[in-house]
C-alpha cells in the first residue's frame, strides 16, 4: 500500500496533518507513521500565542523549531497555525494588551513568528476563526479583543504584517463550520465569501481560505452539495484552497466499531469527492492522524465508554476505511 501523500503527489495535491511536539518526541512508532503517511506537518498548538509567549517580552520557539527540523529532516514540508485567533491567548494578555498598544503587540508577534520562520513556512494560518453568526453584527465579525481594540482593520493589518515578514508563504484565512449542508453553514459560507471579498478589494494579501473540516457523522447521513458552489465562488476570487483540519465526529454514530467506522469513511469519501472536484483545493490535512491523538477524546467523550475514531489510524496505528477513503480519493 502506498503512503497518502505519496498517492496525493502524483494529482498535484499536498496530503498532511497535525501533531504536536509531544507525540512525535515520545512516541517513535507513531513518528515514523507521521513521516511515511505525510508531506506535510502542522503543530497543533505550539505555535499559538499560549505556547510561544510564556511572558510579554519572552518568546519560546524550543518547541516549535524542533517540529520544523523533523518535519525537514523527513522531506515534509511546514505550515503555520495560527497568528491571530481569540483562543490560546496566554493568562498576561488580557492584563497587557489593551487598546493603546493593541497594534504594537499584533505587529511585532507576526513579525517575531512569521519572520522567525521566513521562507520555511509553505502557508500561515494568518488569521483563525474570525466569524461569529451569534454576534449582531453585519459583518458576522466574532467578538475578539482584536476586534475590540482595532476594529474590523485588524485582520487586514494581520495580513500585511505577514507578507512583509515573509513573502514566501502561502496566507491564509482559516475558519470552521462551513461543510455541511446546513443552513448554518449556509450561513457561515456566506458571512465568509463576504469577507473574503472585502479583503480582496482592499487589495490585503489573502491568498488562500482554509476550510477547517471537523465534520460530523449523523445517523440519517451526511451530504455535502453545497459546498461545491462555494468553493468556486472563493476560486473565483482568485483564491487557493486548503482543507486544514479534517476530522470525523462520530459521536452520534452506532456504536459497533465496525459499522461506525464504515460510516465515518463514507463521510470522508463524500467529502473529499465533493471538494475535490474544485481544482483551487491544494491540500488535505487531517486534525491528527491516529484516534490515539484525537482532540476529540478528553472533550467529548462517548457515553458508553467506547473512544471516539475520526482519524484515518485507529488507537493501535492501524490503517482504518477512512485511511481507503482517503487513499483512494487523493
Ligand atoms: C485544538 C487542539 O487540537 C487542542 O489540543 C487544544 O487544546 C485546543 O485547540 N480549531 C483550531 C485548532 O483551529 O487550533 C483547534 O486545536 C481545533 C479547532
């Protein structure tokens, strides 16, 4: 059997996925697992304000750096999550940073980050998560202390400070919930599509949309219609996209092992043959590659004790049908 990304290079595509430093640092079998299945590495967290800014003057890029030496030492490329998101601030910020000095700190933390990694960075997650459909506002921008302290032009400050610190990678605005064929993501998908043109025609470098993908099973089935159209608007924008964090939540399927894993492979395989078939999609990355690693796990457990299984691996490292779907798809 062939490794997913050596199947994805062959159609032109980057095949990948998350991990963290801890992972691949203690656990070997699962580090050569990551090395032969991916092109492609993204530190789950370590990247985030949280892991990087132990205190306001002090940054920690230990952890960082030794994922991009494994992900170079095994021919993989990089990319870079996230420069601006409302989560993973760490405890000083809400002390520090303010309306007065907001602008400094979101300058000189893309600046550190993005030119720390210069030229070693295939895309930066440059702004993560920006819209809220809760909020009442008519641009759907969430409520962040960004958004507070700088108003809407934040995110077009984000994005010129990442390509100044490096004309080299691949910018990217990430955002979640925008799959289904939901009214929800209806809505969300076209909250996003505004963005993205407002961006555009204010000439910020945007040039790609990341589409997060924490999908989830139902047990009527799940269909993705929909977002085909969507993601030959955002084409036609102009922009690339990348599916950045695929996963499958099967909390609410069957709870046999075997019939769960058939429907969450079916998920991935309608999916991938729906955002596939838009030539503007340049990589898949799944959100870990192994249930053992789940996000999933520790926040939503299953009731009857049974462990979640939307990755591509089951606990055992064991290729599960998401592995064929994906394998076969890419
Ligand atoms: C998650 C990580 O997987 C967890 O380990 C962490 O505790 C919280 O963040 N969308 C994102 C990612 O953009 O950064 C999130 O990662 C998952 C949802």
């Amino acid at each position: 059997e062939v490794a997913l990304h050596s199947s994805a290079r062959t159609k032109g595509l980057i095949f990948g996925a998350a991990a963290t430093y801890q992972q691949l640092s203690s656990n070997k079998a699962y580090a050569n697992l990551f090395a032969q299945q991916c092109g492609m590495l993204v530190p789950t967290n370590e990247l985030k304000w949280q892991e990087l800014r132990p205190s306001p003057g002090r940054f920690n890029f230990t952890r960082a750096d030794w994922m991009a030496r494994f992900a170079r030492s095994h021919g993989m490329l990089f990319r870079g999550h996230t420069l601006v998101w409302h989560k993973a601030l760490p405890n000083w910020f809400a002390s520090t940073v303010n309306k007065q000095n907001a602008e400094k700190y979101l300058r000189e933390h893309i600046s550190r980050v993005a030119g720390h990694y210069a030229g070693q960075m295939h895309s930066w997650d440059v702004v993560n998560e920006a819209i809220d459909l809760q909020v009442q506002r008519a641009d759907q921008l969430r409520n962040t202390p960004w958004l507070r302290f700088l108003g809407p032009e934040y995110i077009d400050l984000a994005f010129r400070a990442a390509a100044e610190a490096d004309p080299q990678a691949l910018l990217v605005y990430n955002d979640f919930a925008i799959e289904h064929d939901t009214p929800q993501a209806e809505a969300k998908r076209t909250a996003v599509l505004r963005l993205l043109e407002r961006l555009k025609s204010r000439g910020t470098p945007v040039q790609a949309l990341g589409i997060q993908s924490h999908l989830f099973g139902h047990p009527d089935g799940v269909k993705f219609t929909q977002i085909r159209r969507f993601l030959r608007n955002v084409a036609d924008l102009g922009l690339q996209i990348m599916i950045t964090e695929l996963d499958v939540n099967d909390q609410q399927l069957p709870r046999d092992a075997a019939v769960r894993d058939r429907a969450v492979a079916k998920i991935y395989a309608d999916f991938l043959s729906a955002v596939l078939d838009e030539p503007a999609v340049i990589a898949v990355m799944t959100w870990g590659l192994s249930d053992r690693y789940t996000w999933l796990a520790n926040r939503k457990p299953r009731g009857d004790g049974g462990g979640l299984r939307p990755l591509p691996f089951d606990e055992q490292l064991r290729p599960k049908p998401a592995w064929q779907s994906l394998a076969s798809a890419i």
